[in-house]
C-alpha cells in the first residue's frame, strides 16, 4: 500500500480523540499527516486539555493539491475553521476533486458551509442532523458512513473503531 499525504484541518477546541485515535491509526499504517491551522508553529489544545498538537503548516502556505485527502476532526473546531473561508475553500477542493474526506462528528459542519454535500450520504454529531438533512444529505443514523470512495462521515467518539477502519480502506484504494 502506498502512503497517503492526509491533510488535517484543526484549531483549539477540538475533540481530543477524534483527533489522536485516528491520526494515530493513519500513521500507524504508514499515512503521513500534516495538521493545518491559521499559523505555523502554533500549538492546538482539545477541549478536554488531554491533546495539544502542535501545527506543521499555515493554511496560507499549503495546497490541496500537495495531499491526498483531508481529514476533520470533531469538537468546536469545524465550527471555528467554517468562520474562515481559506479552510472553507481547501475542504470545498477535496470534495470537488473526489479525494477522500474523513469527518466526524461536528466535522461535517465544514463540509456544509463548502455547499458540498448535496446528494450524498453521511452521518454526523447529532445536534448537526437538522444541518446536514437541510444541506441536501441523505442522512443515516449510523457509526460510521460511507459514500462511494471518497467521504467518510461517523457521529461521535463511540464510532472511531468504526470511522477509522473504513478511513483506513478508503485510502489504501484510493
């Protein structure tokens, strides 16, 4: 299997394990990550203080063409990230260009506001239900969701066995 380049968009306030179980498991598996916040150098704390992450890259300095998907973390961080339209943008260009997209929980929040998801399947954090359904998603209440071979969507920290395996095959046939 060839190694991916997994692009990571994630500020302060994320779900602490939405984060490390996955990106532990990408890079267990061989996958390089490049966390992507406002400035480089700065380090991203999750909202249960048990992560702090430090950022490989500005937003302003990477492209969506240099990585082969992109993954978004859960917790207020997609909220945040959605205020801003450089993250809007980069995650409008995965989508568009059919590379794979892991989202949990609030993670889709950012995939809303790129007008992405219209038509397709996928699952999220249930207060973003009303959301995701009223974005054009044929939304399914289940741990994890996958829609043809690019997005992969689950709802919570309970579904991560789940959203990391079908990650993991998302990209080892992408």
């Amino acid at each position: 299997m060839m190694s991916k380049k997994v692009a990571v968009v994630l500020t302060d306030m994320f779900e602490d394990v939405e984060y490390t179980d996955p990106a532990d498991a990408l890079k267990d598996a061989g996958h390089e990550l490049t966390v992507i916040e406002k400035k480089k150098g700065d380090t991203v704390t999750g909202k249960n203080g048990e992560a702090e992450i430090p950022v490989d890259a500005p937003i302003d300095e990477v492209k969506p063409e240099d990585f082969d998907a992109l993954m978004i973390p859960g917790g207020f961080s997609p909220d945040i990230l959605r205020a801003d339209e450089r993250f809007v943008q980069f995650s409008k260009a995965f989508m568009d260009a059919k590379k794979p997209v892991l989202a949990i929980c609030h993670g889709p929040q950012l995939l809303i506001t790129a007008k992405t998801l219209d038509g397709r399947k996928a699952t999220g954090y249930k207060s973003i239900q009303v959301d995701l359904v009223n974005a054009g998603v044929d939304f399914i209440d289940e741990e994890v969701v996958v829609c043809g071979d690019q997005l992969v969507t689950s709802r919570e920290p309970d579904d991560i066995p789940a959203f990391n395996r079908e990650a993991l095959n998302i990209l080892e046939n992408a």
